[in-house]
C-alpha cells in the first residue's frame, strides 16, 4: 500500500519574487534529471498537504520546437508514459514569458516549476492567469550540491551514479523542508506572471515562429482528423459502428420473458426479487446495467409472501443469453 506523506518544501523564494518564465526554469533542470513523485494531492483541515508516493523513477525529458528551441518537457516513470499535449504545438500560455508549460488549454492541464517541485495541474480555468485548478501530482527536483572550495567534484562510474540514484529515491522525505500553502504559491506566481505577459511584446521573429508552430498544430490536427474520417467511413470503420449500434440496440431492448403456460408463473432473480406474471403476461430485464444473471422458477406457497426456489434444479436462463431477445418461458421451464 502507498503510504501517505506530508508534503513540506524549502520556500526557495528566488523563483516567485524574480518572475521566472518556465523556459528559464527548465533550462535549470538537466534532461534526463529523477525525481521523487506523489499523487493523491489534499490539503487537510490542518492546513497541511498530503500525497501518496508514486513510482520511485520519474524521469525529465526536455523536447524542442519545430525551431529547436527547449519548448516543454516530458515525464516518464516506469509504468507508464505521460506527455505534454503536443510539444510541436502551443503547448504554453505565452511564446516567451509562459507560467504553464507542457499543457493545453482545451484540456485544461499543464506544468509549473515552482520552488524546486514540478506541479502538474488539471481542471485549470481562465488559462491566461489561472484561479482554479487542481493540483493531480507533484515531483520534488533533487538539492544541487557544489563542490566546496578547492575540492575538485569528483566523476562517478556509471555503477556508481545508479547506486546513488537508487539511494536518493528510497530515502524518505527529507523532514527539515518547512510547509508551504502551494495553491496560495502558484496562485501568486500566475498572478504576478500575467502582469509580466501583459507587457511582453513578440518581436517580428518570434510572430513568425509562433504562427509557424500554431500552423503546424493545425495542419497535424486536420491530418489526425481526416484519417479518422476515413477509417469511420471504410468498411472496417462502418462495421464498428454498426456493431455498436447493435449492441446499444439490444441494451436498451433488454431480454424479454413471455409467460405462454396458461398459468400463474412464479419467478425469482437477483437477490432475493420474486414476481408472479399472470398468463401472457411479459417481464422485462435490463441489459443496460447490472445484469440480474440468472432467472429461476418460483414456487409459492399459498399465504406466504413471495416464491422460493432450488438454485440447483430451477434455472431457466441467463439474462445476458437473451439480451435484445424475446423467448417463451414454455422453451426455458426446467
């Protein structure tokens, strides 16, 4: 079971007061750079931030633009596979001064590096200057440590730089780093990052890049969206949708049981459900839900509220045969 953490930062102030863009903060982050990750971000009532450790390996992946400047970044752990959006499309909130990173505005999620952590926020709202968001994960970026003067930094075998990299993953959350209101943090650094971008003009050069890559976008868009016309229109593409209609048909006609025996029909399903259809009487199971599974013959005893039955020796059918079907308790009476 992943054990709950609290979550405490240095509030390394330097990032916020200075404005940095996200450009200029991941150019700070080696590519390729492990870090400790937590999900399941809470702030309790004490004020205090929670999360639930993820995978020990999370990766930093710097990507470039069609122009080969550092345009997003990449996380990658070991079970699974995270991208930005699109990093050959806008994939900020402003060409050079942005506050979200690796995100899309549609989809309403992105990155922030903010304090030594990389935020990764969904459900954002106003993507210009947000105000509401929700914080999913967060990845804590290792200490840098300078070699002290006169010592010279010492270059460690590859065996060695994995055996320190593991020892720095396993290591618990280091206990001197002080609390922080992160939503209150990042709140202020998109507040005072928007004033920033109001009085950021593009140069001539930039307006070209910035239409090239939106163009890009669009044209990989348009692409991805006439394969998919063309594969929903071919024959492979209809027969799906066919068969799905079919099904959605048959969920919403559900199985249909016909009392035909010319007497009362006691039956029974699910847990503990018992009805009596009088003759030519109908009863209607859904498929669009929890299926009841197995329908039984009742047998009701005179002044006694309902019907009983022998799960060994009164099965009729199984709902989820007859799914879109009507069939005749005559043909299923055991």
């Amino acid at each position: 079971m992943k054990r709950k953490l609290l979550l405490v930062f240095t509030l390394l102030t330097t990032l916020a007061t200075a404005q940095v863009n996200q450009y200029e903060a991941l150019k700070e982050i080696p590519d390729g750079t492990l870090m400790k990750g937590y999900h399941s971000i809470e702030k309790g009532e004490d004020g205090k931030y929670t999360g639930s450790s993820l995978s020990a390996k999370q990766r930093l992946e710097h990507h470039n633009s069609i122009y080969g400047k550092l345009y997003t970044l990449k996380v990658v752990d070991e079970t699974k596979e995270r991208e930005a959006y699109d990093f050959r499309g806008p994939a900020t909130n402003h060409y050079t001064e942005p506050s979200i990173i690796g995100g899309s505005e549609g989809y309403g999620f992105g990155y922030v590096i903010l304090n030594n952590v990389i935020y990764y926020l969904k459900d954002i709202e106003n993507w210009q200057n947000p105000t509401s968001f929700k914080i999913d994960e967060i990845y804590i970026l290792p200490e840098k440590k300078e070699a002290s003067e006169g010592e010279e930094k010492k270059k460690l075998t590859m065996k060695e730089r994995i055996a320190a990299a593991k020892a720095a993953m396993a290591a618990s959350y280091p206990e001197e780093l002080t609390e922080i209101d992160h939503k209150k943090v990042l709140k202020e650094y998109f507040a005072a990052m928007a004033k920033k971008q109001s009085t950021a003009s593009l140069t001539a050069e930039e307006k070209t890049e910035l239409a090239a890559i939106e163009k890009a976008e669009e044209d990989r868009v348009a692409k991805i969206n006439e394969r998919n016309s063309e594969f929903w229109n071919g024959e492979e593409g209809q027969a799906i949708r066919d068969r799905d209609a079919h099904f959605a048909k048959v969920e919403a006609e559900g199985a249909v049981l016909v009392n035909d025996l010319g007497t009362t029909l006691w039956i029974c399903y699910g847990s503990g459900v018992s009805d009596d259809l009088e003759p030519g009487e109908k009863k209607i199971f859904r498929c669009d839900g929890d299926i009841v599974g197995t329908v039984y013959k009742g047998t009701h005893t005179e002044g006694v509220s309902g019907a009983d039955y022998n799960m060994a020796t009164d099965a009729m059918f199984e709902v989820a045969d007859y799914c879109g079907k009507t069939v005749n308790a005559s043909t299923v009476m055991p």
